[in-house]
C-alpha cells in the first residue's frame, strides 16, 4: 500500500461535520501531523491558555465539500462538561475546520453558498503562500486545570480530510 495515499488517521470521533455545512460528509483523514506536550501543571494552577492562528489552503475552492482542513487541540485529562478532549473552538462552538465559517482574515467573497465578510481583510496573509486563501487570525484557547499540581498531556493536531493534498 502506498503509505502517501492512505488515511492517516485523527483523534477517536473525528472529523466531525461542521454545523455550518448541513448534509455535507468530511472525507477521511489524511497527512496528519501533531505536537505533544506532557505538562506538570503548577500547584496553584486554575487554568492555562494558549494563542493559534490556523491557516487553510481549502478556501474558497472547497467550501462546504467532503474537503476540509482541520485543527484540535486535545487535553487529557479532558475537561468533564466537553464531549471528548477538543478544547480548541471558533465562537460557535464548532471544531477549527474551513467549513466552521470563523474565516477573518481573507479577501471578502461568497464561497460555497456562504458569505465571508473577512472583516480583517487580506493583509494577514502577505507573505505566507496563503495570499489567496484564509486565516483564523489569532485566537485565544482558556482551559481549567481540574487537578493542580498533576500532569496534563496536551496534543495540537491538524489534518487534511478528503486527499493529500492542499495540506
């Protein structure tokens, strides 16, 4: 089997189809590639946060399409009230994808039935090879530390859904 055709997997439930896209299937995952940090959390830890911009080449071409770009961060111990370890989310509560809508920084269009406003405008994206794509610009993820003074592993993923390429 050709090892660059295949799947290569994302987190247990996985990609989930975005609300903003109703009746659209997410194809199978592919080129994943992620980072773990072990953290031993301080004593006197109540949360942390972190600071992301996610970038996709899948705007505006694949709007709304099995094609989607994807990021989590997953936390272990994960957070009771969440379904599962995802804590990263766009303002409607969706899962980090093109086709959660949450796309600031572009140059205003209707893609894929949808309007973006792209109320950041282009300008993020100089420089980058994103020039005709879009961006997140920075977001900011807060998570409680449910047991301070313990461990938390904390993973940053990204795939591709659909092919292997526009990664």
């Amino acid at each position: 089997e050709d090892f660059f055709a295949a799947p290569h997997g994302a987190p247990p439930g996985y990609p989930k189809e975005s609300l903003s896209c109703p009746g659209v299937i997410t194809g199978e995952p592919y080129d994943s590639a992620g980072l773990r940090l072990v953290i031993q959390t301080p004593t006197d830890a109540k949360s942390f946060s972190f600071e992301f911009d996610f970038y996709t080449y899948e705007f505006p071409v694949y709007i709304c399409s099995e094609f989607n770009d994807f990021f989590v961060a997953m936390l272990n111990p994960k957070v009771g009230a969440l379904p599962d370890g995802n804590i990263s989310f766009d303002t409607q509560g969706n899962t980090l994808s093109v086709n959660a809508g949450f796309l600031q920084v572009c140059t205003p269009q209707t893609a894929g039935g949808k309007v973006f406003d792209c109320p950041l405008g282009p300008n993020e994206l100089n420089g980058t090879a994103f020039e005709t794509h879009a961006a997140t610009s920075w977001l900011q993820t807060k998570a409680p530390i449910e047991s301070p003074g313990g461990e938390i592993t904390l993973d940053f993923m990204i795939w591709d859904s659909g092919d292997q390429v526009l990664d």
